[in-house]
C-alpha cells in the first residue's frame, strides 16, 4: 500500500448565519462538521454526495480556499492549516484543483498559450518564455489537444476543450494531489467518458493522487480506489468502490444508487429510495443526521449520533444497522417504528 500523501482529521467549517442591522451571528452553516479523509500517492478517492452536502467545502478547506475552524489537514505530513499563509506558496504548486466550470475559471482575456504559463510564471519554473512556450505544447498533446489552441480564447473552444485545458493548467505546475471539483458534470455523457479516461492516464504515467468530487457516483466506478458518501457535511460511509458498489452498507448510499440510471442486473439490492428533502445544514436533525430521510430508522436513530462501524464486507459506515450490539432489524421497518 502506498504511503498517505493527505490525511483530513476532524475538519470543520462553517459559516456563520448573520441578522439585524448589527449583522449579529444568530447561528452557523455546518458545511463539513468533522470529517475524515486519507488520500495515498497515486491514488483516486471518490467524495460523493447530493449538491449542498459541503463537498465542494471540503475540497476548498484542504486548499484553504475556505479557513476551516477545526481539525488537522497534513500533506506530506505537514498541517496545512497550522502554517502561516505565507508559508503555503510552496504547498499549493503541489496541490491543484480543477473547477467544475472551466469557462468561469479562465480568463476570457488571455489565449491558451498565457493560460496554461500563468501557473509557472507565478511559481517562476518553467525558465524562459520561449520554454514555457514549449511546455504548454507538450502538455496540449497530453491532454489531446494540438498546438493550434495556442492562439484561441475560451469562448472559441468546446465545453470538453475547455476542461482539457483546465486540466492542463492544473499540470503546469507538477502537482502531486488534483481536486477535481465536479470536474465533469457540466460536459455531455460521451465527453465525460473522454475527460474519465483522460484523468485516468495521466495518473498512471504522472503517478497523480485524486481527489475526486461528484454527485454522481456512477462516474466514479471505473476511476476512483474509493469511495467516501457524505451526507450533510459528515462521511456516512467510505470503502473500497467495489464494495460501495456490489454492498452499499448505508442507506444513504443505497438510496444514491437506486437514483442512478444502470442496466447492471446486481444493482436490485438498490431498490429503497431516498425520502424527502435534506435538512437544513444549519439545523441538523438530532442523532443520526439522516433518519428524517431513511427507511430503516427506528428509535435509536433519533436519539443519539452513529459513530463509523467497521463493515464485515470492508469499509465503514455511519449507520447503527452495522452496531454488532444492535438487535437484527427487518430489511425495510416503519419510519415511526
């Protein structure tokens, strides 16, 4: 196994909820409320869950894009946000992130050309312009791309080009860890197939890590090594993604799957669905955050908080269902039960 590159521990953020005149805090957004993380060298992990559940503030808060309030964020063994801002420069050429918009991340002013330099001049690598030059070209041609789209501005390239070169700017800089922020999401089905496969070369010729944000796990299955689902702004399960896949332990999870379009006759233990809409970040329901949605709660949902459960079939999960002490419950049992 290789060695751990990020280690996320007890990461929290939120935001504070502001009234009156005064704009006195009258609460919080609990965007991430303790959430844990490991990502290896060369490897993908998959951060799945339904828009606003604080994925994307997690991604942000390990860059610190967002100043998380609690928890430790090491990379390469040093926490990230116990160092001083000036002290990050050299951190951040070794972290990168691609947005989900890559028409809203790139300059409509400037060529691909400056687009892709802007990282290496600003870290002063690359040597000299016509070097610089040199290199965008090498990197168009990884990303597939010819060395026409030198001259172009981003309006004059496809949605899938424009990602290509979001993702080479990303490279410039030789990062060891890329957030993907759903990276993927605004691009056709047959162009995110071609951005997956991409994502999945160069990590096995540049030896990348991933951290793959999404809220749809059917893009990850073929890319990520695991999968943590997060559910209003904690992991409600992490594993191995075949395991996620072939025995969701979560209902959660298992509600995620269903709503995903498959013709894979082994996804019918997907059959529950998920219910109602998600609570409110800055008003989580008490104990188990997700028993006003689930179909198999029960009384000690309600009361107190799941801790992450070892699962018999690898992985963990946040659910009492997998508690060796709980007494075995029905497959579906009644919300008011």
């Amino acid at each position: 196994m290789s060695a751990a590159l990020l280690e996320v521990e007890g990461l929290r953020t939120w935001f504070p909820v502001r009234q009156g005149l005064r704009r006195r805090v009258v609460g919080h957004i609990r965007a991430v409320d303790g959430v844990d993380l490991t990502v290896r060298v060369g490897q993908t992990v998959a951060l799945v869950g339904e828009s606003g559940c604080g994925k994307t503030t997690v991604g942000r808060s390990i860059l610190r894009l967002e100043q998380p309030q609690a928890g430790s964020v090491r990379f390469d063994g040093v926490d990230l946000l116990a160092q001083p801002s000036r002290e990050l420069r050299q951190f951040r050429q070794r972290m990168q992130i691609v947005f989900q918009d890559p028409m809203a991340s790139l300059n409509p002013r400037m060529r691909v050309r400056d687009l892709v330099a802007e990282g290496m001049r600003s870290f002063g690598i690359g040597g000299g312009p016509r070097r610089r030059t040199e290199r965008v070209v090498e990197l168009l041609q990884r990303v597939q791309l010819d060395a026409d789209h030198l001259w172009r501005y981003p309006h004059e390239l496809s949605g899938g080009q424009r990602q290509r070169i979001g993702i080479a700017r990303a490279l410039a800089v030789e990062p060891e860890l890329v957030i993907c922020d759903e990276a993927v999401s605004a691009l056709d089905v047959s162009i995110q197939a071609q951005i997956l496969n991409l994502l999945g070369e160069l990590q096995r010729e540049l030896n990348l890590a991933y951290l793959f944000i999404t809220h749809d796990l059917s893009v990850v299955r073929y890319l990520a090594d695991e999968v943590a689902v997060m559910y209003l702004g904690q992991i409600v399960e992490r594993g191995p993604t075949r395991r996620i896949f072939e025995a969701p332990a979560h209902p959660y999870t298992q509600g995620l799957l269903a709503a995903a379009p498959s013709v894979d006759p082994q996804r019918r233990h997907c059959a529950l669905g998920v219910l109602g809409d998600v609570p409110s970040p800055a008003a989580p329901p008490p104990g188990c955050r997700f028993h006003t949605r689930c179909p198999k709660t029960f009384d000690r949902c309600r009361r107190e908080k799941p801790p992450l459960y070892d699962c018999a079939s690898g992985g963990q999960s946040r659910c009492f269902l997998e508690d060796p002490s709980q007494p075995p419950r029905p497959a579906v049992s009644p919300r008011e039960g």
